[in-house]
C-alpha cells in the first residue's frame, strides 16, 4: 500500500492487460480491468471508459459484492457507455441466473457527484480513443479559524457549546485520477496540477515508440511529462500504465533519470507487470 500526499493508494496498472486504482480511505476505486479481493470491498467504482483492461471485471465484482451480502455496488461510468452496460448486464442476468443488482449512474464531464459526506467527484473530458472522462476528489474538512489555532481543547469545546463560530469548511483537490488519455487533459484542465495526488498515466518512456505514435494510440509519452515538468504543483505524482513491452526496472529508472530532481523526488512510478511474471 502506497502513501502518497496524505492518501492511501493500492494500485495494479499494465497497459492494455489490467488497471484497478484503489483508495481505501475514500471507499473508492478508480476502473475495474481486474478485480483484486481488495477491490471487492470498494463500494463505489468510478469508470474512465470501457476499454476491457478498464472496465472488464465490472461483473465479477458486482456478483462478487452479491455473493458475500454486500451493500449495492455503485458504478460512475461515461455516459456513452450506459446503454452498453445496461445490455451486457441483462445477457449476464441471463447466463447467470442472478440479479447483480447495482446502480449505474451516467456521467459527463462537468458533473458534481457526492460520493459521501464531505467528499464529491468532479468529472472531467479525458481524450482518448473511445469516449474517456477522468474524476477530481474534493474533499471539504472544517478547519479552526486563526484565532482558534492552537488553543486548548477544552476551550475551544466550550466555545461551541456556547454557539461561537471557532471554525469554517475549506475544500481541497485531494486527488485526480486521468484514466488513459494524451497529456493534452493537462492543458485543458489545469487545477490537475494542483491536486495533492495525481494519478497520470506514462505509458511509453524511449524511442521504442514516439511521441506521435503515442499520441495515435491515445496515451502519454515521457517526453510529454519532462516538457511540462515545471507545471507539476502536486505534492505527489504517481506514474501509472507502463507498456508490458518494459521491464520495470529500466522503465522507473529512464523516469528518474529524465525527470527533474524537483519533481522527481514527488513522482512515484507504479511497478508494471509483464505476461508470466509472478504478482509483486
């Protein structure tokens, strides 16, 4: 488990074979390409696009929920692919003889959805090959007022009983999560690069394929990131989706490399997995 900016993160994510970003600590997962025991237990899914190493383990999780007496899972999805899922859930209520009961909730960029208390997703236009939206957490905590900051706690206890105003709400971006997309949803979503954690995908890191031909794919190159390196505000930056076709390794080393200290010292890489080797 990664502790990144103040926030829990478990994470498995390979380009095109499988991509689920936990964060326990908000109840929530980001896509559901696999479906980790962990997984399970997160009540709240919110999917960037239906890519299947995004959204292909969206029923087992549903059924999985079902199976141990779990609450309802709730599923964010674009609002492209609401009617697709719909189908696909009807021809496996079907197959399966069972209800996998959930709510599918259609979203589009600019919406405001309140996951819980105190904590809402706001949604916005990922670019990627099919139709993509990526999530921005705000989280709202009350904070005491200056002239509050430091004093005992029993008076400032007193002082509410009493009806004083000792504190007010502040919001933060605490995280932001990309899905696949081209570096272009920095650009047009900038507040990105203010969150505490963001979560951006790298998946090419040499000359193996260019910048264009990632750009064709729908995907981030290195050499976007080291260009706008000096944009990042984030107090942390986890790189996530690296090809199959790198070893680790070389990978997080070519990043380092490459990337400024300053921003270097901030970025986490997420350990990439090829075909064959055993789980981390």
């Amino acid at each position: 488990m990664l502790q990144l900016a103040g926030v829990a993160v478990e994470a498995t994510s390979v380009a095109g074979l499988e991509t689920n970003i936990q964060l326990p600590g908000f109840d929530l997962a980001f896509d559901l390409g696999v479906c980790p025991p962990s997984a399970v237990s997160r009540r709240n899914v919110l999917f960037t696009h239906a890519h299947i190493d995004h959204m292909g383990a969206l029923v087992s999780h549903c059924a999985t929920r079902s199976l141990f007496g779990m609450k309802t899972p709730r599923y964010l999805l674009p609002a492209e692919n609401h009617e697709g899922v719909l189908e696909l859930l009807e021809v496996w209520r079907r197959l399966d003889k069972s209800a996998l009961a959930c709510t599918l909730e259609p979203v589009r960029p600019g919406d405001q959805v309140q996951l819980a208390p105190g904590l809402r997703a706001e949604v916005f236009r990922s670019i990627h090959r099919v139709p993509s939206v990526g999530y921005a957490l705000h989280k709202t905590r009350s904070k005491l007022l200056p002239a509050w900051q430091g004093a005992p706690g029993p008076e400032i206890r007193d002082a509410r009983a009493r009806g004083e105003v000792v504190s007010h709400e502040v919001e933060a971006l605490e995280a932001a999560f990309c899905g696949d997309t081209v570096i272009d949803v920095l650009d047009r979503e900038p507040a990105l690069l203010r969150a505490g954690l963001l979560i951006l995908e790298c998946t090419f890191v040499d000359d193996k394929v260019s910048v264009e031909g990632a750009r064709r794919l729908g995907h981030v190159h290195l050499d976007e990131i080291v260009e706008r390196a000096e944009l990042f505000e984030n107090q942390a930056l986890l790189l996530t989706h690296l090809s199959a076709r790198y070893d680790h390794r070389y990978a997080a080393a070519e990043i380092y490399r490459r990337l400024p200290p300053s921003l270097g010292a901030r970025t986490t890489v997420l350990r990439n997995q090829r075909i064959g080797e055993g789980r981390a």
